[in-house]
C-alpha cells in the first residue's frame, strides 16, 4: 500500500519528511503509513495558503456565498459518514456508536457556521462627534490549526469551520495518531467547491512539522487544542511574534454530588464523564466529590455501574468502552494508577488490563475507580486522560468549593443536586469554563467553550468561535462639511 500523502493546494502532496505509521489501538494491527511534512512542506504549504488567502475572491466573497461552501462540505461530509466514523474508530479506538456521533456533530459545525457566517452582522457604534463610525472584521489570513487525536473529528470541525467561516486560509496538521479524517474531509471540501489552497492538511509530529507551523512568519494565528505544557510552548513563541492562540488546554474537571442529589441520575453522569471515550477527553470528570453523608453508598452504586461496563471491541455491539488510544499512552496511564496505590490509594474498581484473551493485542484497560487520597496526591493534580476516576469526600459547601478550585485547571465542572439554589452559588463560585448542574458533558456548537486559568485561552464554539479568527476594524464616516456644520 502506497502511504497517504498530505493535502496541500487542493491535491495529494507527499511530505519529505519520514514515514510513521497509523497503528489500530484495538487490535495493534497497522491502518496504513503516510509521509510526514518536513521544514521545506511547511513552508510550501504555508505559502500556498497565504496566496489563497490574500486573494479577493474569498476574503470579500458574499457571506452568503461562502456560507453554501460551508453547507456543501457538510452534505459532503454526510454522504460518506460511516467511512468517516470507521476511520476514526480504527485509528484512536473510540467505540464506533461515539465515532458515528461525532461525525454528526462535525457535521452539524459545519452547517452551523454556514449560517453563522451568513448572519453574523457588522456593528453600527455610537456616535461621540459629527461622524457615523462602525465596526467590521477582518479575516487573519492563514491560521495554524492544531488538533489532537482524542476526538480528531469534532476538534477539527470546531477549528476549520469557524476559520473559513471568518475568510481565512487553514493549514491543519491533525494529530500523528489519527491523521486519516483531516486528509478525507480536506478533499471533500475541494469537491464541494472550496477554492484549492485554503484548506491544507500536513501530517507528522508535533515537534518537527508542528514547530516549524508555529514559527512560520506568514502565519498569522495558531488554534491549539493539546496539552497544556505543549500549550504554554505555542504561546510563548505566539508572544515573541506578536500574534494570537487560541488555546484549549488540560483538564482534571470535579464532579460534585450533594447528598440531596437523585443518586441514579449522578452515579450516570459520573459514569458517562469519566469512562466515557475510555476517559480521554480534555473535560473528564475525573475529580469526583462526593458529600461524606452519602460517601460509602454512593461510591457502591459507582463501583458497580463501572463493573457492568462492558470494556471491548470498539465495533462490536454492546461494547461501551474500547482500548486507549495507543500502546504508549496505556502505559502512562498505568504509572498513574501505580503512583496512586504508592501514595496509600486503594483501588476500589480496575487498575488492571482486562483478562479477556480476545482483548490481549489491544491497548485496552479497565475502568478504575480510586479511593483513600487526598487532593494533594498526583492523581488528583495531573491530568491522566483516561478512565481513572478519584474520589474524595467534603463536608459542605466551602469545602466542596475550595477543593474544586484547588487545581491550576479549570476547564469543566458538574454539580448534582436537588437544590437549584446551591446549583447557583456552586456553579457561579467554581473556577471553570462550563459548568453542568445535574447533567455532564452536554456540549453545544452554540455555546462558547474554553477554560480558565491553565486550562486555556479564548472561546471556541458560538459566535465568539468565528470572531476569533478575525479581526475588528474601526471605519469613520465624517458627517460635517466644510464650515465644521454636520
């Protein structure tokens, strides 16, 4: 099999750099090999962007014109959506009925700013002298989008789509982990009338062709969705540049459960926001307090929710959770598990690969459930990006709070209870981007998404998401005539 080549200029391009390989997690079988983008790549590619860029046909294309583009990617993005899902299953593992889910919220992205595109209006500002002044905005030019390979389909949707939106050109570099669904949606745009050169994709790592992205000096804005060291990296070099990133970083999210709460409903939502994609999203509740009224049963009803999991082949009926995303990252996740029980924890679920035979070649691992630390342990300060969950008891209400703000994170948050009262108080006083009270992890494309303090810089999604990757400019009409008289 030939390897896959990257997408630049509105074709197959193939990278100089070296050949890396797409690894099945489930089965450890290889998806295929694919050129990476060298120095050199970037460069071309970054070239061809700002070209396509610069040229009047997009940046002044009716808003309404460019919004049928974004709407014809999504019905092309539509007519091969089992493919789509298929790829991403194969290549980070997630159970396919979550990959098929995802494909319809990329889809829906990008029909939602196709109509976001079309509706969004310039301001008229309030005259302060004897002149009419307004506001439009401005596309960036060429921005650097950055993803990982957690959810590669919704995480690129939610750069891409906002970006061409605003009328800019995109150079993608998807993750090295799941490179496949940048590369087929790149070329459905084409197909669907997107003008060659805005939307480019480079596959290989993030230190050799993602660095030399970020440093590129014709790129005028870096979107970064990955952890929060590689984060502060991109921001610094962002900084010395003078531009802007957008940055959504690391997570270690609390899930609050007040002794007043429907027990069934949280022992759910707190089983869907940790073991759900094997815990390896960016807003995992994998903090979970819960009041020491209810501590011991609550934590029953939680060990055996996780028990009934059913860990397994991501395309087979039933399985609710399938391996980790790589043979690497299992391994972190299992020093993680290991330096719990070194500090005292007491592994109450998990902690261990299954014992299934049929499950030996995959990077599979057990739902895990630790007890017996305190918030101080590394377990409950780093993010594990995995379906490890700690539980901590608290007292009250300051407690629960202090405890929940006590993290450099601050992405996410759920609090369960009956008193809608307390909802307010604890969800207004928790130091996170998006806080769910008696659900976790409903997302919206409409609703703005980031975090606070290390967990991020800026909003995607919503409107916000859009003016993001533009710029405000100030235009003055004057009103007066020659004598000074308007």
């Amino acid at each position: 099999m030939n390897p896959r080549q990257n997408f630049v200029g509105g074709q197959p391009v193939a990278g100089t750099g070296p050949l890396f390989a797409s690894i099945d997690p489930a089965t450890g079988q290889r998806n295929g090999e694919f050129t990476s983008a060298s120095a050199a790549d970037v460069d071309a590619a970054v070239r061809i962007a700002a070209e396509a860029a610069g040229q009047t046909a997009w940046r002044t294309m009716r808003p309404h014109e460019r919004a049928r583009i974004l709407s014809r990617i999504a019905d092309g993005m539509a007519a091969c959506a089992e493919d789509l899902a298929a790829t991403q299953m194969q290549e980070n593992g997630k159970v396919i009925a979550e990959c098929r889910a995802q494909v319809a919220s990329a889809i829906a992205t990008y029909r939602y700013y196709a109509a976001v595109c079309e509706t969004t209006e310039s301001e008229l500002t309030p005259p302060r002298g004897d002149y009419l002044s307004m506001t439009v905005h401005e596309p960036i030019g060429v921005v650097a989008a950055i993803t990982p390979w957690n959810s590669p389909l919704t995480m690129e949707a939610q750069k891409v789509a906002p970006a061409l939106a605003a009328g800019n050109a995109v150079v993608l570099k998807p993750s090295e982990v799941t490179p496949t669904a940048a590369l087929d949606i790149a070329a459905i745009a084409v197909a669907a009338g997107l003008p060659p050169g805005l939307l480019n994709v480079l596959t290989g790592t993030g230190v050799d062709t993602g660095a030399a992205l970020v440093t590129h000096p014709s790129v005028g804005m870096v979107s970064f969705t990955g952890g929060t060291e590689t984060g502060r990296a991109i921001a610094r070099l962002c900084a010395d540049r003078l531009i802007p990133s957008a940055l959504e970083l690391g997570g270690k999210s609390p899930n609050i459960v007040f002794a007043d709460a429907d027990l069934d409903a949280a022992v759910d939502g707190v089983a869907g926001g940790i073991f759900e994609g094997s815990g390896q999203s960016c807003v995992a509740g994998s903090r979970l307090f819960v009041q020491r009224a209810i501590y011991d049963p609550f934590l029953d009803k939680l060990r055996a929710r996780a028990e009934a999991l059913r860990v397994g082949l991501p395309a087979q009926a039933g399985t609710t959770m399938g391996p980790l995303a790589s043979f690497p990252h299992r391994e972190r996740v299992e020093r993680f598990v290991q330096s719990a029980r070194d500090e005292g924890g007491a592994i109450v679920s998990g902690g261990r690969r299954p014992d299934d035979d049929a499950l030996a070649a995959g990077a599979f691992y057990l739902p895990t459930i630790i007890a017996g630390l305190n918030n101080a342990a590394t377990v409950c300060r780093q993010e594990i990006f995995g379906p490890v969950l700690c539980v901590l008891p608290f007292d009250d209400e300051d407690d629960v709070i202090a405890q929940a703000n006590d993290s450099v994170y601050g992405l996410a948050c759920g609090v369960w209870t009956g008193d809608y009262r307390k909802a307010w108080r604890v969800a207004r006083a928790v130091l996170a981007g998006t806080v769910w009270i008696n659900t976790y992890k409903q997302l919206s494309i409409a609703a703005p998404f980031g975090g606070f303090k290390h967990s991020g810089l800026g909003r995607e999604k919503g409107i916000q998401g859009m003016r993001l990757y533009q710029q405000s400019k100030s235009i003055y009409f004057g009103l007066a005539d020659a004598t000074g008289v308007a």
